[in-house]
C-alpha cells in the first residue's frame, strides 16, 4: 500500500551540530509535503513545507529536500540546539480536489535526541 | 496568528461516562479536522469538516460523535468508550481553498484515558 515512511526511528546528534532526518514516500503523485515537530506533551508543529515543482526550501535553520526520481524528503537543521530535541514528523498531503483542503498521510517519526 | 486551541488538556473518564473534547480557532479557517494520536505513533485522521459540515469520516465507531457548531468550534463527544480510546486527540484547522499548499495547523491535543 501507499505509505509515507522515515529511514531512521531516533537520531542523536551533539549541540551544535547539523542534523539530517530522512523520509521517503511512494505516492509519485503527490505535490505538496510538510515537516511537523512535535515536543513531548504538545501537538505537531509546522515546521517548513514543499511543493513537488521544487527540490529545496529553506527556512530559518532548516532546509527541506525534496528527490522526486527517488521518492525521498529530507530535512536538514542547522547547529541542532537543545530545543530541538523532539520527534520530527514528515507528511505527504493529498489535495481532496472537491473540498480544497488535503488529507496528510504521516510518517512514522523521528525522534531527534540533542546532547550538550 | 497561527492559535488552536483545545480543551481540556487532560481528561479521565469511565466507560459509562458521557464527555465533550472542544475546539477554537480564529483564524478564519473553514476546514477542521480530528486526528488520533497513540504513543509514539504518528497522529491518525478521524474525521474533516469543510465549511461546517462533515465531509470525512474515516470509519470511526460511532461512540466519538463529532459536531461543528459554526466556522470557529468544533466538538467530539464521546460516549461508551473503550481503554483502548485512551490516546491524545488532536484538532487541526487549515484555510481551504489554498488547494494543494492548504496547511494544517494544529492545537496541543487533549490526553484522554478511559478507565
């Protein structure tokens, strides 16, 4: 079945260094992709998204890369500090043409672990 | 202003019990949503509503009853539930209209445990 998964479960990373988490998805249709973050105890937080026309997007500290010939997603955060520490969930947003909104299939998660 | 908010935080109920999750946004969005969250599990959608009324319902027994009162609320009542319901439920909205780029924004969830 069509699904949006993560390479890796947990990533710890050292304060200060840059961080990489990966996604890959199988739904070649797919035009629109977002990064949530999700601290313990919270809701899922947006993060950064893309559209399938592009292949990089930054923000502040963050970058998302997107590889349609493979199917893969990554986000990149720069000098990960302490706050950055939660699980990290990327998402594949099919467009519900007739409703205008989109239904996200998530990701199973990352947990990234930053340690002083 | 990006705000969704969600009450209670936590809640304990029976399974005899009957209780309400609500839900606020002002941001003007017309779509709302209800997702299910287990421990370490990604969240999983419940139902959508689109301009006030229900428009996806993902085979949800019908012991969680959602209602949208108007553009801004939106509710889940829940009766006779079961411990396995225990979990966080979150509500996201989103603007609609944006077609493919609509972002869902979404609240600090409430932690339900079903005795």
């Amino acid at each position: 079945g069509e699904s949006v998964g993560l390479h890796l479960p947990t990533l710890s990373v050292q304060e200060g260094d840059n961080s990489i988490i990966n996604c890959a998805y199988s739904n070649s249709a797919s035009d629109y992709f977002i990064w949530y973050k999700q601290e313990s105890g919270k809701g899922p937080q947006f993060i950064i998204d893309i559209r399938s026309n592009m292949d990089k997007r930054q923000g502040q500290r963050v970058t998302v890369l997107l590889n349609k010939t493979v199917k893969h997603l990554s986000l990149q955060i720069a000098a990960t500090q302490p706050g950055d520490s939660a699980v990290y969930f990327c998402a594949e947003a099919r467009s519900m043409f007739s409703g205008g909104y989109n239904k996200l299939i998530f990701g199973a998660g990352t947990r990234l672990a930053v340690h002083p | 202003d990006t705000e969704v908010t969600q009450t209670p935080k936590h809640l304990v109920m029976g399974m005899t019990n009957k209780k309400s999750l609500k839900c606020e946004q002002h941001m003007g969005h017309r779509a709302m949503y209800w997702y299910k969250q287990k421990a370490k599990k990604p969240p999983e959608l419940m139902f959508v509503y689109s301009y006030e009324k229900l428009s996806i319902n993902e085979s949800v027994p019908s012991r969680f009853s959602p209602e949208c009162p108007n553009s801004s609320l939106l509710n889940l009542h829940l009766h006779a539930l079961q411990p396995e319901d225990s979990a966080l439920y979150l509500c996201a909205s989103s603007h609609q209209g944006q077609g493919a780029t609509d972002t869902q924004y979404f609240g600090p969830g409430t932690r339900l445990t079903v005795l």
